[in-house]
C-alpha cells in the first residue's frame, strides 16, 4: 500500500463493482502503461490508481531504481567472493515493487529466494537481505517484525505456508490478507495445486502472485505450460488476472483489486504478473546455454525503469533535482549492503542451535552440551601441542 507524507497506509480507492470478482481468463493481458511510457486507460483498473499523485509515481520509479541498484550490488559482490550466492530480479522490478506498495503493514507475505525487491518494500534493510546468502545465518530478517517471512528456497512450498496463514486470519476473524510469491516453474510442483485446492475450498483470504519470468531455470515455460498460467487457477474455481509484470501501475491495480477481494470475504486471487528474468536463475547459471539473445534484446526494449522513467518525462516530473535525489538514494542503499556484508559479524559455533525451537526443550539441550564438549576437545588439542 502506498503511504501519505506521515507515512501512514493510504487507503486504496472503493472499487468498481465490476472488478471485486474478476473472473478473468489469461488472454486479457491488463496494461496501463505501455513499453514506450504512453499512459493507457483502462475502463476497469484505472479506478484503482486514481490516488496515485505524481510524487508517488516518482516515489515508485525510486523504489525500481533502488532495487535495481541492490540487485547488482549484490551480484557484485557475489562475484567478489562475499556472498555464495544470489539469485538475480534483473528485469521483475516493477513486478515487485507494483505488489509490495499495494500491502497493508499487516498483510503477511511469503517469498520465494527472489523477493528482495518486495523486502526492500515492506523495510526490510539490504545486509539482511543477503546473510543466509553469505552463509552467518540461516535467514536474514524477524518475519514478525516486517510480516515477511524470510527466504524460501523449496519450490512452491511458500504457496502451502500462505494459504495457512490466511485460514488463520480467517479463524482469528480478521481482514489482512496472506500473501503468497511463486514463478512460472512452480505452478508445476504439487505444493502449488495443493496450496489451490486447500484456498479454494475454504474461501482463504490469500493472493497468489505468480511472477511468470519465463525460464524455470533452463526450461522455458512453454514447455511447462500448453495454456496461459492464469488460465489454471480457473480449474480450481479460482479467479484470476493476467497482467503486464514489467508495468509497475497494472500490478499495483492488480494487487489491490485481489486485496480488496480477500478483505471482503471473496477468497483467493491468482495474479499471473508476466515478465522476464534478464540475468541468470542465480549466479551459479549461465542463461547464455539456453536462452537466445534475440529474446533478451526483445524483452530489454520492455524494460520496467525505461518505461516509467519515460512516463515520468512525458509529464515533465524526470527534471535533474528528481535524478540526482534517486542516485543518492540508490548510492546510500548499495553503500550499506556493500559495507554491511563485508563487515559482517562471524557467527558462533553455537549459533547452529539458536532458532531451531521456539522454546528451549531436554534434547535440544543435549545437543548442546555433546557439541560444546566436542568444541572444547580441539581446544585442548591446542594447548598440549603447543606445550
């Protein structure tokens, strides 16, 4: 959800009648802002950004920025042997941050290993968004502290945890709503279907954001999928959106259209946010072994920044003050991820134990003291080969 000037949630717009139960099918690919940044009005979904002013229009095009920044800052510095590895959202920008700005602080979302463009949205600060990546923590953020759980690399399992969430919230009499992040490789795990079915059934206040980047690793989604991946929600009696994922208003209307719904009691939503992965599936993968650079090129020329930036200009608000005021801000955010990864602190030995139970338990502690007596045996060793 967007915010005012004291950085409160802004309620979105009341909604059109006609879109608080989209039955869409996924031929109706939803776009308000074209490649070139050329405004399009659409009788359904313009209702839903009618608040967004021109300095939050500026406002997101400095998120797309920012996460764009960290995601290169921290492919560098994965190449410079600070982190393991990181999985790239070169080219999802708008795909996140459109959904991220339309959440209430007290939404919950559960991402996959690529949301760190959604993280960046919902406060989350850069060096924690790579300590598990660097190998100091098994996660790098208090969930409860954000309403984001932390990195989830099994595939499709994080559409399982959303929908539980919400029957939760649905049990607690509640109006915010679980969020769940997944690709195109994920509709085809059983988790997803499941997730589906379970969400479906009970009218769960849940919204599925498939951000369909088109390459599930090496596998295009053409294999994967003979049909539109929105088109499979209708099988499990589920409504859903196809939408243009490099067009940050189209998925922010989107969002908002399927918060809204889950809010009143209308149940879950598939958003099918189609978009690209320009980079590699992580740092570990060359893209350039199955992919053809034609189909890059293409998708270049739809880049998310290029066509606000180009909206932006359309409307007289990209001057040199608004430039210099986003590059600072993307310095000020890649200056702190660099510096907080370089220097960030060594876990403990014992810090294997921290998190794994909510509450300290007998056999945990067990484990505790045969492995603090097994550290301490090497220390022992030192001291008598040095005597």
């Amino acid at each position: 959800m967007l915010t005012d000037e004291a950085g409160r949630d802004r309620k979105a717009p009341e909604p059109a009648k006609s879109v608080t139960n989209p039955r869409r099918t996924g031929g109706d690919l939803v776009q308000l802002l074209s490649p070139s940044g050329e405004r399009i009005s659409h009788p359904e979904f313009d209702l839903w950004i009618s608040d967004v002013s021109d300095e939050q229009l500026c406002s997101l095009y400095e998120d797309m920025v920012v996460v764009r920044r960290i995601d290169t800052e921290a492919t560098a510095l994965q190449r410079q042997g600070e982190l393991a590895l990181w999985p790239p959202l070169l080219g999802q920008e708008a795909a996140q941050v459109g959904s991220g700005r339309a959440f209430r602080s007290d939404d919950f979302v559960f991402p996959t290993y690529r949301e760190s463009g959604v993280a960046y949205c919902r406060g989350v600060a850069a060096p924690d968004m790579v300590k598990a990546w660097r190998g100091n923590a098994l996660f790098g953020w208090d969930p409860y502290r954000y309403n984001m759980a932390t990195q989830q690399i099994m595939i499709g399992s994080q559409a399982l945890h959303a929908t539980g969430y919400a029957m939760g919230i649905q049990h607690d009499g509640a109006d915010s709503v679980s969020v769940g992040y997944f690709g195109d490789g994920a509709t085809s795990e059983g988790d997803v279907s499941e997730a589906l079915v379970f969400a479906a059934s009970f009218q769960a206040p849940v919204v599925f954001i498939c951000q369909n980047n088109h390459w599930a690793i090496s596998e295009p989604v053409t294999l994967q999928s003979h049909v539109q991946l929105a088109d499979r929600a209708a099988g499990f009696g589920i409504p859903a959106i196809r939408v243009d994922g490099n067009d940050v208003l189209a998925v922010l209307a989107a969002t908002r259209v399927a918060l809204d719904r889950a809010r009143k009691g209308g149940g879950p939503t598939f958003i099918e946010a189609v978009t690209y992965r320009m980079g590699p599936h992580t740092t570990a993968d060359d893209p350039t072994r199955y992919r053809d650079a034609n189909e890059l090129e293409d998708w270049a020329a739809k880049d998310p920044i290029a066509r606000l930036k180009a909206l932006l200009e359309r409307k007289g608000l990209l001057d040199e003050q608004l430039e210099t005021r986003v590059k600072a801000k993307a310095d000020e955010v890649a200056a702190e991820l660099r510096s907080g990864t370089i220097n960030m602190p060594e876990p403990a030995a014992m810090d294997v134990f921290k998190h794994v139970y909510a509450e300290e338990n007998s056999w945990l502690e067990r484990q505790k003291d045969h492995y603090a007596r097994y550290l301490e045996s090497f220390s022992g060793s030192a001291q008598e080969g040095a005597l």
